[in-house]
C-alpha cells in the first residue's frame, strides 16, 4: 500500500484495505450487536459478498435489493423496514451496506431511521461509492425522478474501503467513478486533475488516487458538513448532470447513461457557464471538453430531451426562492458557489456540449 491506512476526522472514520478488515472484526467482537445484517444488491451479493463472508468469522443474515437506480426509493426502504422488523431486528443490530452508491445510500437511509436508529458501516464496491459516497455521512433516495429529495445526513460508524471489489467492476461504472475524481481535480487540484486526464482502466493503481479523492472531498466536509457553504463546490457538475441523468432514469432504459456518465457531462455543461459567468478562461473551459470527450461516449439531446431537462433543473435540491444556483469555476481548482445563471446560459451550455 501506498497510502496511509485509515484517515480519521472529526466527520468520517475510513479505513483502507487490511487495516479497514481488521477494524471490521474488532467492532463486530466487541460492540456485542444482537444481529449482522448485510445489504446487498442482486450484483453485489453474487460477486462482493463472497469476498465479505471469506474475511469475517461471524453469522450474517443477508438482504438483497433489486439493483440500479431505478429502486433507490421508499417502496424499496418500506420493504427492507419490513424485512428487518420480521426477522427481529432490534436497536442493537447492525448494519453493513456493501454495494455502490445506490445501497450505501439507501442503507444508511434504512439505518437511520429504523428504530430511530441503528448502527451501519458501509463497504462501497465502485469507483464511484469509494470516492464520493464513502465521504459526507449523506443518506437518502430519489422521489419519483428527482435525485436524492428524501434523506439525513448522517455519518456511518465507520467506512471500508478496499480496491479488490474493482475487480468486480465492469469498466463503465470504472469510468463512471472517474468522472468524480475528475471532479475533486476541478474544484481543488489542477494538477490532479491534470496527472487523472491521461485516462487508465488500472486497478491495480488506483488505491493512491482513490486516497486522494477521499482526501479532497474529506476536508470540504470537515469544514462545511451540512452544505451550508462550501460543500456546495462538490456540486459542480452536478445540476445539469443530475438533472440529465432524471431524464434518462425516466425516458430511457434506465442503465444507458450511468451517474459519472451523466456529471461528466454536466461538467462540460457547467464549464461553459463558468466561462460566461465565473471568469474560466477559454483555455481551461476547451481543456476540460477536451479531457472528458476524450473519455466518454457523446450523446444526443433533441429538443424535446432539453426541455424536460431544463424542467427539471428547477426541482433540484439546491435551488433558493426559485432560483437554479450552480457551483462553478473561476479557474480550474477554483470553485465558486451560488451561482445564478440565465435561461440563454443554460441553452448556451447545452449547445457547447453539444458542438
């Protein structure tokens, strides 16, 4: 290994690897827990959970979610409440969510309000959950199409994180969780951003950025846990990329365009509104197209796609006296935050994405 073994703040508790095994097995031998439950989703339970049963010698009574975006919702919550309740959870049980965003979302969600209350660890298997849902104690599922409208913040008792579950990885959710590295890179480290643009589906090296990645997004928490201020940087990309990846969830087959896919995207989209409102110069503005066409298929919008995206845009989660506000960029690894655009922007954005 080549980075530290657990990084350890006033928010978050991560540990790496080894060194997040052996925590595993010194809270489950000394927290006296009534019950282990695992979450897992229908992917995570074939390919993950074998990994999990081989490193822990203790009962576990599994749950398994459908996987995907499409069921990060309360129905979904409703029945694992259910399930917990019938098989005599109490508020001394446990439990582990291991799986990508979608279960360690919804899982401290079911966690947290489960008896008012139970413990959870969560054990992210992508890309995508090591680097971002790892961090931030957020919790929560969609509403309908709309992103992330129901949750707490809530941190887990600690985080597990172990690039081995990778290797379970087909490279699109890879490259979906690169998207937010790209992303840490943009908001605070140009010359991480900069080391990640020359893209590699490369496993075995990885673990130094993920730590990086952690790093970023670890601090921005630290100073700002509930989104008052600066964690609105960890948005950039965000608003147009959520809001295309609603549209899709809902139009679309609903894994065609995954979340890191999406951002990507609106990171494109947000780049030319920072040119035009933040001060980003046009070279950083072309580089960041150039860095993420370079790595990521284009899609077509028609017109019909744009306005339901734009629709959309006005139900995200950050917006203020019905005003979209964005995180953007004066520089690269320069963010600003409550950004107000105008309509023309937003369809000037689009159209930069799209030329």
């Amino acid at each position: 290994m080549f980075y530290p073994t657990s990084l350890l703040t006033e928010m978050s508790r991560i540990f790496f690897e080894e060194t997040g095994w052996e925590e595993l097995a010194d809270s489950l031998n000394k927290s006296d827990y009534s019950n282990v439950f695992v979450l897992t989703d229908k992917n995570t339970n074939r390919f993950c959970l074998p990994i999990l049963e081989a490193k822990v010698n203790q009962s576990l009574t599994v749950l398994v979610m459908e996987a995907g975006e499409k069921h990060k919702h309360l129905h979904t919550c409703s029945q694992l409440w259910r399930e917990l309740s019938e098989l005599g959870a109490d508020r001394n049980a446990l439990l582990i969510n291991l799986g990508g965003g979608v279960v360690t979302d919804l899982g401290g969600f079911v966690a947290c309000a489960y008896k008012r209350g139970i413990d959870f660890i969560n054990i992210p298997t992508t890309l995508l959950s090591m680097v971002d849902a790892s961090v931030g104690g957020k919790t929560g599922v969609d509403l309908d199409q709309l992103k992330n409208q129901i949750g707490i913040i809530q941190e887990p008792s600690f985080v597990l994180v172990d690039p081995v579950f990778l290797k379970t990885l087909p490279e699109n959710e890879f490259r979906s969780g690169y998207a937010e590295m790209l992303k840490h890179g943009l908001i605070q480290d140009r010359d991480y951003f900069e080391r990640l643009s020359i893209y590699r589906y490369d496993i075995e090296h990885i673990g130094k950025s993920i730590y990086h990645s952690i790093c970023i997004k670890s601090n921005v928490v630290a100073q700002d846990p509930t989104e008052k201020n600066l964690r609105k940087i960890l948005n950039f990309g965000h608003t147009l990329g959520h809001a295309i990846e609603s549209y899709f969830l809902d139009h679309m087959n609903y894994d065609r365009l995954l979340h890191g896919e999406a951002i990507a995207i609106g990171m494109i989209m947000e780049s030319e509104l920072s040119h035009k409102h933040s001060g980003l110069s046009s070279d950083d503005r072309n580089r960041i197209k150039e860095v993420f066409e370079s790595i990521y298929p284009k899609i077509q919008l028609q017109a019909d796609d744009i306005s339901y995206i734009k629709e959309l845009l006005r139900h995200d989660k950050k917006n203020r006296s019905g005003k979209i506000r964005f995180a953007l960029l004066e520089s690269i690894g320069k963010p600003v935050i409550d950004q107000v655009v105008s309509d023309e922007a937003i369809d000037d954005a689009i159209a930069y994405y799209l030329s």
